[in-house]
C-alpha cells in the first residue's frame, strides 16, 4: 500500500519519497472536483491540514477531512509526512493516541501493532513465531496522498492514483519573486462550514462594521461595485475597481479556486502589494480549519523588519482577535439559514433565503450560484448540531493554541514565569521583616528597598496572568461594541 507524494516547492519543500519521482514528471491533467461537468467532487481535492511548524516529528497528530478521522505522523525510514486512517486494523482504536516507535515505525496504543510508512503492518507482539498475520491485507492501514507546499502539509482526500496529477491549490503570487514576499500567517479550528466561511472572507463590505477597531473602520464604509469577470466549475476571478478606503488604496483583485481557497489582491502606492489568502479546510458538517495567510512587498524596508521580529505567538493572538469579531454570530448565521432553507415557501433556494440587495454582495451571490450549480455541498443532507455556547465558541486554547507550536510554548513559558514571578513576590514578603530587624532602626529607605521586588514581581504575575488567559479564552465584547 504506497502513499503518492509530490514535491514542495522553494517556500519551504523538498521531495519526499520514491512516488514524487513520478509526481515531479506526471501532468497536472485531471482538474480538481472530478471529471462530472456538473458536479464538484469535494474529496478529489488537495486540502491543507496543518502548517509543516506545527507539527511534531516525534508525535502522531490528528485531524478530521471531510469526516474521515485521520492520523499524521512522520516517517523517518522515507523522509516524509504520512496520513493514515486513525484506526487501527485490529480493535479499532484511533492510532493518533499511540506513539513513534523506536524504530520509527507507528505503533498502537492498544496492543502495540506497528505500521510503515506504506501502512503496512511490521509486527504483532501477540503473534506467534513464524506466525504470517501481519501479511494479510486486512492488518494494513488505509494511506492518504501527502505533500509539502509553501510551508503547508496538503492531504488528498480522494482516490490516490489520481493525487499526482491533480494540481495543489497553491496561492500562485508567491510562486514569481519569492524573495520579495514576506509572509506570516495563522490558523484556527472553526465552529462553522467552510462554505460559511469562504462566503464571510469574499465579502469585503462587512469589514468597516464588523472589524471596526481592529482591521476596519466604520468611516471607511461605502457603496462597493463588485464585478465578477469569469466563472467555472473550478471558481471564479472578480475585481473591486474602487478598492478600499474609498478608493485611497487602489484596485483590488479577488480569485476563488474552488472548492476551498480565496485571496484578495492590493497594490497600493502607500503600502506596496498585499494579498489576504484564506484556505477553508472542511473537517465535518459546521466545522472547518482556516488557514490565514498575508503576503506583502513592502515599498519600504521598516515594515518588513518589524514583522520579522514579531513573535508568531503574539501575531496569532491578534489574530484570534480578529476571528471572533464574527466568529459567534456565523455560528448562529449558519444555524438560521438552514432552517430558512428548510421552509416551504423558500425550498432550498439561497436567492430567497437572502437578500442580496447590492453590488457588494456579488461574490456572496456567485459563490452560492456555485454551490447549487455543481452541486458542490461537502456535507448535503447532513443537519447540524445545536448551536453551541459562547464560553465553547471562544475558546482559544483547543482550537488553537495546543495545536500551535508557537504558541503551546509561548503559553508553557508564561505559565513558568508566572510561578517564578510568585515565588519571588512571596519570598520578598517574607523577607521584609528580617531585613527590618537587620537594618533598624527602619527607615523608608529601607522598607521602599525591600518592596520593590515584591512590586516588580506582582506586575510580573498579573502580566503573565492577562497572557495566559489571551491563550485560553477570546474576548467577550468585540472591540467594535466597546
């Protein structure tokens, strides 16, 4: 059982195994969807599913596509990322609670089978010697494609001798002067569809309200033409002549390659080019991952120094930020419009369901015309599940940070230098009467010498504790409502 690999690019690849020899020679000839004119087949799609940093080489990872529970884990003997089914052939157990063996191989948590990187079974300790079970084809695991683009794992979803010629959504503008870019970017586990998603970040006209104190401005708001250019199974490409800020900073260019990926495109004479891309990875009905991603070419150098030496943990929390200005009213969003579809009079159709009164809403519009029009629902006839809870919606730490390698440490060293910072505060406490004993008889100098560590400690304790809680919970009221 062979896992199809391709090459990563110069953004962050290399080739991966004895399968990308043939990858690096086979023609992107099959286009992404599947070969029925009429309808968009999510599975025969390439789909990131975590950033190449994140990852732990020593550790198996998980991560649901699609509905399929998968397992990613690095293998050492081919020098490659692999994704398997997150079950193991015999009892059934998810493999992703298991470990790397010693010898490198993927091993149960349960009874200790061990699988290769092909997803062949290479022992049974319970096994008999000379006993050939771990021959059959029923003790493999089932393989998934798998290659490293711009700094990005991508999985197939769909029938793996077709991954190496189906093309790898990629954002396209950093493949032409590469040195130029300087790029950062986030992720985050959504409470909401991907299509939900998709349609949220295409609509730029929510910006000056919804992110008003954060990334937009209410003042900035206007009438907004949006012109969709051409459109096909495969997406769509349209322009704001405009541009935002009324205009001040140029043309911008939006591109959607379905099923999953937009970004929207700026040159300006003020800030050089800038590119907003969001991949929507689906994971199962109401949820997917988002992949943010912010490409610059900075007119000047300062800029591109200061991003530099930004932290990645401290970007993502203005960033997670940012996510929850929408976040909890899309989970609701999506809850309502399904039960709007579900209505007689309105019987599915989105034209009815929304009011898609304005030029601003053309590539909402053109999107949901995509959906109906390749029958492109990842999860059609699926309902969702009650709506959940605002303390659930904006919870940082499992949708993000403990699967952030920057900021799962960030959040380790906080934590430390909190208990450090209190320790220090309690023994100069303590310590303030024995230096008054030492010292008398007591004057101000000496009771303001002993404090100031208990001082600068205590502000140390409260800094830490306001920072582990940006790691573990968002904001309740929205900077726009402040």
């Amino acid at each position: 059982m062979t896992t199809n690999t391709v090459p990563r690019d110069n953004l962050g690849g290399k080739f991966q195994s004895d399968a990308d020899l043939r990858s690096q020679t086979a023609p992107n000839n099959l286009a992404a969807g599947g070969q029925d004119p009429e309808r968009f087949d999510w599975q025969e799609v390439w789909y990131p599913v975590f950033y190449i940093e994140d990852l732990d080489k020593h550790k198996p990872a998980q991560f649901t596509l699609l509905e399929r529970d998968l397992v990613i884990w690095w293998d050492r003997h081919s020098n490659a990322w692999k994704a398997f089914d997150d079950r193991c052939p015999h009892r059934l157990v998810p493999l992703s609670e298991g470990r790397i063996a010693e010898d490198g191989l993927l091993e149960c948590p349960y009874h200790g089978w061990a699988f290769k990187g092909d997803g062949n079974c290479d022992r049974i300790p319970q096994q008999p010697e000379g006993g050939t079970a771990h021959l059959s084809p029923r003790a493999c695991v089932k393989s998934l494609p798998t290659a490293e683009r711009q700094g990005l794992l991508f999985i197939y979803a769909g029938n793996p001798e077709n991954a190496p010629q189906v093309k790898i959504p990629i954002i396209e503008p950093l493949e032409t002067d590469t040195e130029k870019w300087t790029l950062f970017g986030t992720f985050r586990d959504l409470p909401y569809d991907a299509i939900t998603l998709l349609e949220n970040v295409l609509d730029a006209s929510h910006l000056p309200f919804t992110h008003h104190k954060s990334v937009g401005n209410r003042a900035n708001a206007a009438p907004m033409v949006l012109e969709v250019l051409e459109t096909d199974k495969h997406g769509f490409t349209g322009t704001w002549e405009e541009g935002p800020r009324r205009g001040k900073l140029g043309t911008q260019d939006t591109t959607f390659i379905a099923p999953s990926l937009m970004w929207h495109d700026l040159t300006s004479k003020q800030f050089g080019r800038t590119i907003t891309a969001v991949y929507a990875t689906p994971t199962r009905k109401g949820e997917c991952r988002l992949f943010a991603r912010f490409p610059f070419q900075f007119n000047s150098a300062i800029p591109r120094f200061f991003i530099g030496i930004t932290p990645r943990w401290y970007s993502h929390i203005g960033q997670n930020s940012i996510l929850e200005d929408d976040q909890i009213f899309l989970h609701y969003q999506e809850r309502y419009l399904a039960e709007t579809l579900a209505q007689t009079e309105v019987n599915g159709n989105h034209a009815k369901a929304f009011y898609l009164a304005t030029p601003a809403d053309a590539y909402v519009s053109e999107l949901r015309k995509w959906v109906n029009r390749y029958a492109a629902d990842p999860f059609a006839g699926h309902r969702l599940a009650a709506p959940l809870s605002k303390e659930v919606l904006l919870d940082r730490y499992h949708s993000h940070t403990s699967k952030c390698a920057s900021c799962r440490q960030a959040l380790q060293n906080v934590r430390k230098i909190k208990t450090i910072s209190l320790a220090i505060a309690a023994t100069a406490w303590t310590a303030s009467p024995l230096l008054s004993i030492l010292f008398a008889p007591v004057n101000l100098m000496t009771t303001l010498l002993s404090a100031i560590p208990a001082t600068i400690a205590i502000a140390v304790w409260l800094v830490c504790k306001n920072l582990e809680r940006k790691f573990i919970y968002g904001q309740e009221t929205p900077l726009r409502n402040l």
